[in-house]
C-alpha cells in the first residue's frame, strides 16, 4: 500500500542521486591529482623493500621524486609515511595486496554500513520523521556487503584487469581503448551480473537475521520495479568513475577509489533494495 510520504522520499532519492554525481567528480579529481606525476613520468621506483616481485605480479608500487626526503642521516624518507592516517592507509595497501579477497569483502561491508546509516538518516529527514535505527536492514545490507558485493567487486576487477593485459599483449593497445573496452564489458556484462543477484542475496541474509523464510517472489517483484532506475542512475555515475579509474589512477588505487564513490552510492541503492 502506498505510504503517505513516498512522493517526500522520491524527493530525497533524486537529492541523494545528485549528491552522488558531485562526490564522484570530487574523488576522482583528487585521485586524478594523484596519480599526475604517472601521466608526466615524475615517478620513481622505491626501496627495493617496497617493490613488489615482477614474477608475481606485473606492476610494482611508485611513489613520486619530490615526495622523497633527506633525514638527518641521509636516508630517504617519504612524507607519505608520516601522520596517522598515513600510516592507516599503508596498512590498507598492505593487506589489499596480501590478502585481497578478505580486505575488500571487510571493506565491502563497511562501506554498505556506512551507506545504510547515510540512507536511513536522509529517509528520515525527508519524510520529516525522527530518525530511528532499523538494525535487521544495517545489518543485512553490511553482511550482503561483505558476502558477494566485496567479493564480486574484486573478483571481477580481476577480469577486467586481465582484460586490459590480454589487449596489450596481444593487439598493443593503447591505453585508453582498453579502458573503453572494459568500461563496455563492466556496464553491460557486469550489470546484469551484478544488480539482479544483488536483490536476492538481500532478501536471503535479511530474512535469516529477520527469523523468517526468505520469499524469492517478494525479491522478484522488488528487482522488477526498481531494476530499471538503478540501472539508469548507475549509468549517470560509473561509466565516467571507471573511466578515469582505469585510464589515469593506479592500479592499486582503482578499488579504493570505487569504495570512495560506493559509499555514496550505496546510500542511493540501499533505499531501492529495501
């Protein structure tokens, strides 16, 4: 039956839709800054102890020249690795690299929290009433994260990475038209994975945190009715995040800068799904 407030809710969804186009601009503009000094060669390979080996993987981490300093006994240090979030996120990097599957499922779920959180609070304010916790939804979306949007997410970045290498390899295409490529396969072989699969795993893990059976039926109707607008609004906002994604930011950055504009995101697709 129609809630009294959904055309106030409506008007909320299509702010929060707006809001996820300006953050998605934002983040890629500080991740393209990032990664400049690789567009103009003003990178560097670090210590040695810092390189990844070449015979396990193809790339290996860089930082900039001018972001290495002298101490007082003359050895280099890197201003990157002072401050505590600094350290923070180098102890991200580590553990994506040694530990890939299980870092970004954590991640995964921790970007679906916070979307969750985000989603209930704009919900609350448009439809002008006070803002009370749903707990069973947190948690299912923060477990539908972690189970399949985290593992999906890095498996199939996996994919289109290997995509990229097999054109290179292969044909010696430039860059920019193996991003093309991947961009095409990402939103088109990638939603239909992606989207419908999500609906049903969200019906499954709430209905077990809820004690209840799940119903596949109510999921399908759900995925019929709301399908077509995630969709559309997902073409406002990842064609042009993953092509810059994979044309100018760094490989290791490429997921991080994904969960950057996911958080937004997923305040967006949590008021959909639910």
């Amino acid at each position: 039956r129609p809630h009294p407030r959904d055309g106030r809710i409506d008007d909320g969804v299509r702010k929060c839709s707006r809001l996820i186009s300006l953050t998605t601009f934002l983040s890629l503009a500080v991740f393209a800054q990032t990664a400049n000094c690789f567009a103009l060669k003003e990178c560097s390979y670090p210590e040695k102890n810092l390189c990844l080996d070449r015979r396990k993987s193809a790339r290996c981490q860089y930082v900039p020249k001018s972001s290495l300093i002298k101490d007082h006994d003359g050895e280099d240090k890197s201003n990157f690795r002072s401050g505590r979030f600094a350290r923070a996120y180098s102890a991200y990097l580590r553990q994506l690299k040694r530990r890939p599957l299980r870092t970004q499922s954590v991640t995964a779920g921790v970007i679906s929290l916070i979307g969750d959180l985000l989603s209930q609070k704009i919900e609350a304010q448009t439809a002008g009433i006070p803002f009370t916790l749903n707990i069973v939804r947190l948690n299912a979306f923060t477990i539908s994260g972690a189970i399949f949007a985290g593992p999906f997410v890095h498996l199939w970045y996996e994919f289109l990475w290997g995509v990229g290498r097999w054109q290179e390899r292969r044909y010696g295409l430039h860059k920019w038209w193996q991003s093309l490529t991947q961009n095409i396969v990402d939103q088109t072989l990638g939603v239909i994975l992606f989207f419908p699969a999500y609906f049903y795993v969200y019906e499954y893990v709430e209905a077990m945190i809820g004690l209840r059976a799940p119903s596949f039926a109510t999921a399908t109707v759900k995925m019929q009715g709301e399908i077509l607008s995630v969709v559309l609004t997902q073409y406002r906002i990842w064609p042009v995040t993953n092509a810059l994604n994979f044309s100018i930011v760094p490989e290791h950055l490429r997921v991080l800068v994904s969960n950057v504009v996911a958080v937004f995101w997923n305040a967006y697709l949590c008021t959909k799904v639910s």
